[in-house]
C-alpha cells in the first residue's frame, strides 16, 4: 500500500514520524501509538527524514540536528500539508523561539507533551 495519494498527498493512513534517540521516549511512544491504533515509524538519524513520506512528524527538537531536519521535511512537502509536532526540555528557551520562528507547527514541553500524546498521535492533519 502506498504512502502516497496521487495528488502527492500523504495518504491518510499514512505512519507519523517519530524523529527520536532516546529509547524510553520511543518505546512510549510506540506503546500510546499500538493503545490508540495509529501506526508510527521511528527514525534515530536526522540525516535520513528527508526521504521519508507521511503527513505529521513528532520531534525531539533537543537532538542534534532535528530541528533543521524537520523543517527541511516540511518544505519538502511543498504544498502538501506537513505537520511538524516538537518537544523539548521546558528550559530550553532558544530551541523553542528558534523552532517557532522556524516554522514548527507546535512546539510543547516534554511534560506537556507526554500528557499529550494520544491526542497528538490521533489528530488529523
């Protein structure tokens, strides 16, 4: 099955992106994802999410390098709709004014994101 429509869209079944290193992050993550039946493809390397299609990214944005992936992702899409979510260490204040100006369609404290994240896995793009 592809992951993409014919208009070049990424279909709706499409698996969200997890771009994160840290393994209790992932495996929860991956557990919310398989509770809520929503299929997730995690990534480790920032240099290989160019290539990858879906409709919405879930980022660690305090991994080296993931912010200027992500926001390469985004403008691959074109005109297509990428959501890009990012979580960072609430302290963290530069990443968070840099992901916001950058584009980063919502930028959340890992708190917040973790009390977040089966209604951040299930939304629609």
């Amino acid at each position: 099955m592809s992951s993409l429509r014919p208009d070049g869209t990424p279909a709706p079944n499409s698996p969200v992106l997890v771009l994160v290193r840290d393994l209790i992050f992932a495996s929860r993550i991956t557990s919310t994802a398989r509770a809520v039946g929503v299929e997730v493809k995690l990534l480790r390397d920032a240099t290989k999410l160019a290539a990858e299609v879906g409709r919405r990214l879930i980022v660690d944005l305090n991994q080296s390098d993931a912010l200027e992936a992500a926001v390469e992702w985004k403008r691959l899409g074109g005109a297509n709709a990428r959501e890009v979510i990012g979580y960072v260490a609430h302290v963290d204040v530069a990443t968070i004014r840099r992901a916001r100006d950058a584009g980063i369609d919502r930028v959340l404290p890992r708190s917040r994101f973790v009390v977040e994240l089966e209604s951040l896995l299930r939304a629609e793009s």
